[in-house]
C-alpha cells in the first residue's frame, strides 16, 4: 500500500505537488493521470526517495521507502527506462542488481524469460529499442517479487504484443493481491487496466476514484432523442437518476440515466413517436480532458505560431 499525507514538493518558488492526499490499495491495479507538468514523476521520485518532500509524507506498506531493510523486494520502481549502464548486457544489469540486493540467481533467468528478454538477455542493453529497454526496465522492478509495483509509462515504445502483454501482467499482479500504480497518457490502456484513478492537475488532487464512477460524473452514457412532443416525452421519461436537457423550442432532448433501449420502450408504450434515437458513451479520455481542462500547463498550438520557448516543454 502506498500511503500519501498531504506530499508536498516545491523547487524555489514553483510548487510541483502540493499536498496531496491519497492511499493506492493491494489488489487492485491504480491509474495516475495528469495532464503535462501535473507533478506524476515528481510524486512517484518522492514515494521512492529520489527526492524528499519539502512537507507531508508518503509511506510504502507503512514505511518510508529508505526505511526498508530490503527496498527492492519491497517496492519494484520503472521510472526511466535507460538507467542502466549502456555497456552492459541485460543479464549483467539485472545480475548486479541481485547479487546487491540478496536476490538468488534464478530469479534473474526468471523475470528475463516474463518480460520476454530471452534471446536479447546477452546483449549490451545500449543497442537496444526503446521497446527492449522498456522490457529490461519493467524486469528490474519485478526483480525482487515486490508486493508495491510502480512503473511510469511502461507501455512507451512497445508494440502491439508488448502492449497485450502489459496489459496482463499488470492485471496478474493485482490478482496476487499487490498493490500496482501505473502512471500513464495512453487512456485507451488505463480504461482497460485500471480499477481506480488518482488524478492530479498543477499538482493538486483532482479525483479518486473509480474508472466508472469519473465517466459517469462527465455523463456516461448519453442518449439523443427527438420527437415533435419533446415535453410529453420529458415527462415520461423523468424519475430518479434521470437527467434530461434540451433547448427551448427544440425537438431534440438528451437524456442520461437510461439507456437508448429503455427510452425507446417508454416512448412506444405512451404512443410517442421518435424522429431519432442514438446513444454515445463518454470515454476515459473525454471524462479526464474534462476533469483537466483548466489543469493543463502546456497547450498545443493550432495555428503554426507557437513560440520557441515554448514548442519543447515537457512534463
């Protein structure tokens, strides 16, 4: 369990994270989204000790990350794939890696052949891909057989059978009962994985939830309906958990809580005829753009004048 108390994080006059408060459970697989600049790498640097919180705190399985007698084997981490020296070959690193940490040799052979690395492992990791470093890097984490896997963006530079694979392990993992947070601006991959979503902007707290629950607070399902008798209609489809919304004047209504099938049903059962019926589900990525919208510190240009200084910022 990762456990963070109002973490803060500022450098000079910019702050980074500013106290954030959430608990990432075992058993569960946990999205950490933000827009650009929301604080995600500075979080996860700070929960492995990279960096120190200017205040708060965050604890791992009820401890600071330096406080444990074998850190490895308590927390895996994939912050950046290419911490490794280039010269050496992908069982080298994992092997210096083991014999550090107290982990016996069959484990190396073990997560080479889970990420995939067998006929890769007795070359220099230097010449790899960004796809092969990735793989080497998530087999680091898994190194020890922690119980806390954090990894960010580990599906970058993958291709498609890396990304299936991502995709079960980490939901294997969680079904072990581990506790697994996975930064990442793929949504598409998070809808997929995620059981529960820690979102961030400008690195305040913007939600803590679930997958479910954040798409449907940015309106879930929506249905699109037109009839002539648009106020007869409002009137038979209202109840509990419905909401329906429509311009004055207009034939056309939209309607949440109720599915296309069962407006349908309710407008053939009061003789209502229907010009048109149509249902659109909100994705991951509508639901966050929304959440984010006044979060984001970078925005792209449209027009073809964004200034030098500003064309290469990163997160």
């Amino acid at each position: 369990m990762i456990d963070a108390r109002q973490l803060t994080k500022r450098y000079g006059g910019k702050t980074a994270v500013d106290g954030l408060d959430f608990v990432v459970k075992p058993g569960t697989v946990t999205g950490f989204l933000g827009p650009n600049g929301a604080g995600k790498s500075t979080t996860m640097r700070m929960i492995v000790g990279l960096d120190a919180p200017t205040s708060g705190t965050v604890t791992v399985n009820g401890h600071h990350y330096a406080h444990h007698r074998a850190p490895l084997q308590e927390v895996g981490a994939l912050l950046e794939a290419k911490s490794v020296h280039p010269g050496r070959t992908a069982h080298q690193h994992l092997r210096a890696l083991a014999l550090t940490h107290g982990i016996p040799r069959r484990r190396v052979d073990e997560v080479i052949e889970l990420a995939g690395l067998g006929s890769v492992a007795r070359k220099r990791a230097g010449a790899f891909s960004l796809g092969m470093g990735q793989r080497l890097g998530i087999a680091a984490a898994l190194l020890g057989d922690p119980q806390t896997v954090m990894l960010d963006e580990p599906v970058n530079g993958l291709d498609p059978e890396g990304v299936r694979w991502i995709r079960t392990l980490l939901t294997s993992l969680a079904a072990e009962g581990r506790t697994v947070f996975v930064s990442s601006h793929l949504m598409s991959e998070v809808a997929l994985v995620a059981d529960h979503l820690i979102v961030v902007g400008r690195g305040r707290l913007l939600a803590d939830t679930t997958v479910s629950d954040l798409v449907r607070e940015a309106g879930g399902d929506t249905v699109r309906v037109a009839t002539e008798d648009p106020a007869r209609l409002r009137d038979v489809l209202a109840g509990p958990g419905v909401d329906i919304t429509g311009r004055v004047g207009s034939e056309e209504l939209q309607v949440t809580g109720l599915t296309a099938r069962e407006v349908g049903l309710k407008a053939a059962a009061h003789g209502i005829p229907l010009f048109e019926l149509t249902s659109r589900t909100v994705s991951l990525e509508e639901a966050f753009m929304d959440l984010t919208r006044d979060a984001v510190e970078y925005h792209g240009s449209t027009t073809g004048n964004e200034s030098p200084e500003t064309a290469g910022r990163t997160a």
